[in-house]
C-alpha cells in the first residue's frame, strides 16, 4: 500500500502555524514512508474564501519547503460528487430533509441549557409523515439535510498517537448536518463533515494526520464513511498547540501566520525545525537543529506527544539565531539586500567591488549577534544613516576624560591618516592617544563606541570604526560630539 496523505486547509485566512505544523507532520510521514503528500482546498465556504488566502497559503508551504506530489485539488469543484453522495444517503434511508426553523432551535438550546443538558439536536424530523413534510413546505420552509447518528452507535478506531478511541453516537449532538438550506427537491451547499468525506476517498488517501480538536469530527465521519461502503482511512490526532497560558494558540497571541513570523525574519529552515518539535521529540543521539529531510528519516507517530505543545519563543530563536550565524558573509548579504535596498542605503543597480566588499564584511561583523533577519536591519542603521545619540551614551561623552581623548584622537589623525584599511595601524593611534591624554583605555573605547555608534553597546569597536573610516564617516561622528 502506498501512503497517501493529505493538507486540507480552508482559504479563510492566511497559512496559520497550526496548519503549517499539521502540513510538516503529514510530510514527514509521507516521506518516511516513501509515500506521497497531497493538498486539497477546501473552499466551500463561498463567504469567506478568498483567492489571495489560497496564493498565501501555497506560497507559505513552497516556502517552507514543503513540497506536494500531485495537483492540488480544489474542493468547490467536486460539488456534484457531494451531491450525489448526499442523494444516495436520501435514497437509502442514512439521511433526511429537516424543516426546523432557526427560531424552534433556538427554543431547544435554551431549554437544554435552563435544565443543564448538553446542547444536541433532539432529532425531532427524523421520520416526518409526507403529510407533515407537505405543511411545512406549505408554510415556505427550506430544509437541511441530516444525517442520521444512531444514539446506541459505538464508533471505534485505533488512533496512531492516542491509541484506542470509542465514542458513542449519542456523544455526537444528534443527527448533522451534511447541506445547508435549499428548496424543496434541491439540496443545499454540501458542508465540511461530508465533503471531507468524500474527497479522502476519491483521494485514495491512508491516513489523516491533523489536530486534536477534529477528533469528533473524526468520530462523525467514520459513521459516514460506513454509510457509503468507502474505505476508511487510519487516523492520527496531533496535540494542540499552546501559548504561554496554556490555551490553544489563536490570533489574539499576535504572531501566528506564517507570513508574520516570515516578515518578522525567521528563515524557512529554522520555522520548519521547530514545528516539527511542536509535539514531537528527536530520537536519542539526534540534535534539536536538523533539516526536514533528516527528520523524515527517524519520524514516527510513537514521538509525538498527547499533551498540547506550548509556543517557546526562546527556543525558536536560538534555532534561528544558529542557522543565521552558520550563513557566510555573501549568503547573509544575500537575504539582507532586499531589505537594505528598500531601505535606500545600497543602490538595486551595478555596485563596485570596493562597495560589495564593505557590505559583506558588515555582514560578517554583524552575523554573530543577530537572532532574526530584522536584526540585520536595526544593527546595521548606524552604518548607514546618523545615528542619534543615547542618553547613555551622552552621559559617557560629557565626561572631561571622554572629550580630551576624543579631541587627541582627531589630533593623532591629523597626523598619521587611517582609511580604515590598516587594523595595526588603528591599533597604534589608540595606543598613542591613551598615552598623550593619560586617560584609561577602557574610558576611551567607551567614549569612541559612543561617539561612533550612538551607544555604548555594538559589535566589535574596531572593526566598527574601519567599516566607518572606510566610507569617511567616522571623523564626522567624533567632531559632533565635541
């Protein structure tokens, strides 16, 4: 048997992590079994589907690497197929036309919820003379179509991570509903319980690998897939998961389409890792870093936990920060281009070799302290553009012995000249100006730090005053804070 799994996400939104982390998953099981992975979108729901919310989602997966193996299917277009298998449940009895209107099911739920009764529908169309059916359509009421769930039904399956599962039918809410509302001798827009139904079979797909939160779905569906004589697919529940609070992670957190942790300046390979570690742990003797394809090698369902997965921030920045610090100078200037470009500090048009030499050794003085591509953004702003001063640091540069060996330091450069080419040569004006002016050379790095960059924190001193010496700004910061 060939594994054949499946990413069903509705174009509703933008690509979530969520959906990303169940993408991974069924990945890496299809790779790992040399199996295939599918995409289907599901956008039946007309309202909210939307075109860019599928080019978004695609694009969030091609990104991540996470590639599939046959067309995508486009679930709107198999409407007649949902149909017909609605019209076959009707002709054999599995399903019916129900009438009740919204303001009788509004009676119902409050009547359950005023004596403390779960909330389910009390199945009262289920078996409607012709005579009762003729009053309601008289009456001009459009039904739904329901599909009958015996109360004494017992639904069993073996799930690859929760292991055995039985639910009762009368844990299901009563008789679902497979189409909305439609005129007599029509049926209405097929909805997600049946559709998904069907759309796994005509798929061939094995196993369905998503959230927890779909596990009485699963329950529903397997009822229906018995209704229709379909092969039933295995079945695998991954945990939720969880902010900082232990809730299920929602938009109210913030950051949580693929497209914010994108723009923020998390790289693709660094996202995927940590996903995969959402809810799943690396066999022993593997590191927490490793590819997609690594994983796929070692993966199973008997890693993942039960237990929702919280979100760790820190975590999924220290695996960002290792792979950006891994990068060579011309592959971070690489990703760094766009972003400088936009900003107007380096030219889209042919550059002189002078001009991409200083850019990548400011990547190089930079990469060890970024932790997300952003960083590469503000870090690198004094080199580019005056940088204003901190308080910090106008505190440090008010000091008398700040200001003497500033001012000895323009001095010394008067008379040996530095282009910032010569590090030795630096060196040496540091050490004369230290000894002329009998100022600490601790005092005097802090005061050049400060003068040069705004602040007293930055990357290496001097390196940073070559990089500026190189392009002719550092005398310039040094004399304005005089």
């Amino acid at each position: 048997m060939v594994v054949r799994v499946r990413l069903a996400p509705s174009p509703t939104g933008n690509l979530h992590i969520g959906t990303a982390r169940t993408a991974v998953f069924n990945w890496l099981f299809a790779r790992h079994n040399q199996g295939l992975f599918l995409l289907r979108i599901e956008d039946t729901d007309r309202e909210r589907s939307k075109a860019e919310y599928t080019d978004n989602i695609i694009e969030g997966l091609e990104w991540l690497g996470l590639t599939w193996d046959e067309s995508p299917v486009i679930q709107s277009h198999r409407v007649a197929v949902h149909k017909g298998a609605i019209e076959q449940l009707l002709a054999e009895g599995k399903a019916y036309r129900c009438y009740v209107n919204e303001t009788e099911l509004n009676e119902l739920r409050a009547h359950q919820k005023s004596t403390n009764q779960a909330p389910r529908y009390d199945n009262r169309h289920r078996d409607l003379t012709q005579e009762q059916q003729q009053t309601f359509i008289a009456e001009g009421r459009e039904p739904v179509i329901r599909f009958r769930i015996e109360d004494e039904a017992v639904i069993e399956w073996d799930d690859m991570i929760r292991g055995p599962m039985r639910w009762k039918g009368s844990d299901l809410g009563g008789d679902m509903v497979i189409a909305r509302q439609a005129s007599i001798n029509h049926i209405g827009d097929p909805l997600y319980n049946l559709v998904v139904v069907i759309d796994d079979a005509l798929m061939g797909i094995t196993h369905v690998i998503r959230g927890e939160d779909h596990i009485a779905n699963t329950a529903k569906q397997i009822q229906i897939y018995k209704a229709l004589g379909l092969p039933c697919p295995q079945f695998a529940h991954t945990p939720l998961i969880l902010n900082r609070e232990s809730r299920k992670l929602s938009k109210r957190d913030g950051v949580t389409s693929i497209n914010d942790f994108r723009n923020m300046g998390y790289n693709a390979t660094s996202l995927a890792n940590y996903m995969t570690l959402l809810g799943w742990s690396p066999p022993n003797g593997m590191e927490e870093r490793f590819s997609l394809q690594e994983a796929a090698k070692v993966f199973d369902f008997n890693r993942v936990n039960k237990a929702g997965a919280k979100f760790d921030w820190d975590k999924l920045n220290w695996l960002n920060s290792q792979t950006l610090h891994e990068l060579t100078s011309t592959e971070l200037l690489d990703q760094l281009r766009p972003p400088w470009q936009a900003k107007g500090w380096i030219t889209d048009r042919h550059q002189s070799d002078e001009n991409i030499m200083w850019q990548k050794d400011l990547c190089h003085l930079l990469r060890t302290s970024l932790t997300i591509l952003s960083d590469g953004i503000e870090q690198a702003l004094p080199f580019f553009e005056p940088c204003d001063i901190n308080d910090e640091a106008w505190k440090q540069l008010s000091c008398y012995a700040s200001q003497l060996s500033l001012r000895q330091l323009l001095k010394e450069l008067e008379v040996t000249s530095w282009d910032g080419s010569d590090l030795a040569i630096a060196k040496n004006i540091l050490k004369v100006t230290c000894e002329n002016t009998g100022v600490k050379k601790g005092i005097f790095m802090k005061s050049l730090r400060a003068a040069l960059l705004g602040s007293l924190q930055g990357p290496d001193l001097l390196t940073t005053w070559s990089l500026l010496a190189r392009v002719g700004k550092d005398q310039f910061r040094i004399r304005r804070c005089l």
